[in-house]
C-alpha cells in the first residue's frame, strides 16, 4: 500500500523528516528562498497533507488545486498566511505549533529591549570601523533598563513571558490588553493593567508588542501612537510586522520622537534592501528569528510533523487552529 503524500515547504529538522518519512512519501522544498506561489501550487496538486511556514499564501485558490488535500500543518504559532474559513470550509484540519516557542520569544524580545536601549549593535559597528579612539564621558550613551516602566501590549503567552523577565531589573510592568489578567498573575508578575493603549504609551520607558496581526491591530502603533512616547523611549515587536506603521517609525526613529526601537518582523519580508529604516542606526532589526534556538525549532518541527501525521490517520491534530473540524 502507499504512502500519502506530504509536500514540506522548506528544509526542517532531521528528527521530524524522519518521523514524517515513517509515516508518508515526503517532497522537500530544498532551495533557501521559500517556493513561488506558482509553485506551491502545483506541487500540492495531489498531496494529503501540506507542511507551510508563515511565508507561504495558503488560500481558497490554492486549496483549489489541492483536491486530495486532508491537513494543513503550519511551522508557526500564527497562521495569518492561511486562509482558515476557507480550510474549516473544507473540512481540512489547520494546525501550529503553540507554547513551545513562548520562552525563547520571549529571550528575545528582551535582548532587542536591552540591545536597543544600550545601543550594542551600534556601539559594535563603531568598534570595528575604527572609531574608538578614547573613552569620553559621552561615548554611546544609552538607557537604562533597571528600575524603568515596561509597557507591554498584549498579555498572552509571550507578553506574560517577557514581564516575567522583566523582574530580573526590578522593573515596572504595566500592560494593556483586551481582558485583565487574574489577580494571583498580575501578583505574581507584579503587573499593573492601563485602561488604554495612550496611557501605556506615554508611562512606558519600554513597549513590547506582542499581539497577534489581525484587523484590530494592524497599523495600532501609528504615527499618533509614536508620537504619545517619550522621546526616550524604546519600541520592541517581536509580533507580526504590520502591527506597527513602518513609515510612521522611520519618521519617529529618524526625527528623535523615540529614542531607539527594535524589530524582530517587518511590514515586508524579508525587509527590502533600500528601505529607509535601514540606513538609521537607532533600529535593530532581525530576520524573524524569535523562535530560533536550535531546540526550540526542532520542537516545533516535530510538532508539525505530528500534526501532519495526526491528519493524515483521519484523528484529532494535536494542536488545531480550527478545532471545529476535528473528528472524534
């Protein structure tokens, strides 16, 4: 008898190849830019299964093509690159990879806060083009992290996450977000909840964004929003890129209305080489890799695995987006 078919979008690790391997007849994706729409097209034509990553446009016309298509699998905790109503439509099963990628998100999102606020990325350049002629009272000044009010927007697993690091430099944590925390959370923390986005923005020495991109937050950090901030302030996202008005920043960046950011995602990716944001030196920014320790991406790949293996047996996905569909 054969195996069914799974199309994997992108080279992931050995451990969860191997697994799927056991379980269907697997064709990998090999090249390091991620496959043209076109192609994703044709080479799901007659899979069961389909493991994507964020870069990959799951919809209705893809699916379309996709007629023995039985499960979608996302390497990711979001799926805002698929089409869900479509797939819950279909009956298809959507899964990711939630939870295992909170804590390393989370380290990262307060390196960027500290890289940013003590300008490391940019102290390092100034370092090797030779720059460094003597140390000066005012050499690469910075912010200080201990003892400051952290803003965080959104407390989900991330944000809880990031607050909790935050305790290590004894500082203020306040964050905004749709429900208020328990009472045993917000102590534990030591979390103090804002009514509104303004009042965050203007009492924290640091925001992190740690939201999910859908129609309420796309572009919720504006050029109003920015201009709410402290000129001393520092902006970190680790979320999605359209969360945050990449023009607006620059213009905040650019202009001293903030002091420095740090980004993890960008409105485009990856981010064009002649964008703007590039040429200041008060911005980090990273190629998405808040969940990029080699552990953690190999947890998540076996979770992917899983839930292609999961779907292609007909029972329930270990981890489904759109549990309606889930058969018992």
């Amino acid at each position: 008898m054969s195996k069914p078919k799974v199309f994997v979008s992108r080279i992931i690790a050995d451990k969860a190849l191997e697994r799927l391997s056991a379980a269907a007849d697997i064709d990998v994706w090999q090249d390091e830019l991620p496959p043209t729409y076109e192609v994703l097209t044709e080479k799901v034509s007659d899979v069961e299964g389909l493991l994507s990553l964020l870069m990959d446009k799951v919809d209705a016309a893809l699916m379309d093509s996709a007629i023995r298509l039985k499960v979608i699998s996302n390497l990711a905790v979001g799926y805002d690159n698929i089409d869900i109503q479509e797939a819950t439509r279909r009956g298809i099963p959507v899964g990711n990879t939630p939870e295992v990628l909170t804590e390393t998100t989370a380290d990262l999102a307060f390196a960027l806060i500290m890289a940013a606020a003590r300008r490391i990325v940019e102290a390092d350049k100034f370092t090797r083009k030779g720059l460094w002629k003597t140390w000066g009272p005012g050499l690469m000044m910075g912010q200080d992290i201990h003892h400051a009010t952290l803003g965080i927007v959104g407390l989900g697993r991330i944000g809880k996450e990031v607050a909790r690091r935050a305790g290590g430099f004894d500082m203020k944590v306040i964050y905004y977000s749709r429900t208020q925390a328990p009472a045993e959370t917000e102590k534990e923390l030591g979390l103090k909840r804002v009514a509104t986005l303004d009042k965050l923005l203007a009492e924290a020495d640091f925001v992190s964004i740690n939201v999910p991109l859908n129609e309420n937050t796309h572009y919720l950090i504006g050029k109003r929003e920015l201009e709410i901030m402290k000129p001393s302030a520092v902006l970190v996202n680790t979320s999605r890129g359209p969360v945050v008005d990449q023009k607006a920043l620059y213009n905040a960046l650019k202009s001293g209305k903030i002091f420095a950011a740090g980004l993890d995602v960008t409105e485009v990716e990856p981010i064009p080489s002649d964008d703007p944001l590039l040429a200041l030196d008060n911005v980090i920014i990273l190629p998405h890799i808040g969940s990029g320790s080699i552990v953690t991406r190999e947890k998540m790949a076996l979770m992917a695995a899983d839930n292609i293996i999961a779907g292609l047996r007909g029972e329930p996905l270990p981890n489904c987006v759109n549990q309606e569909v889930q058969k018992e």
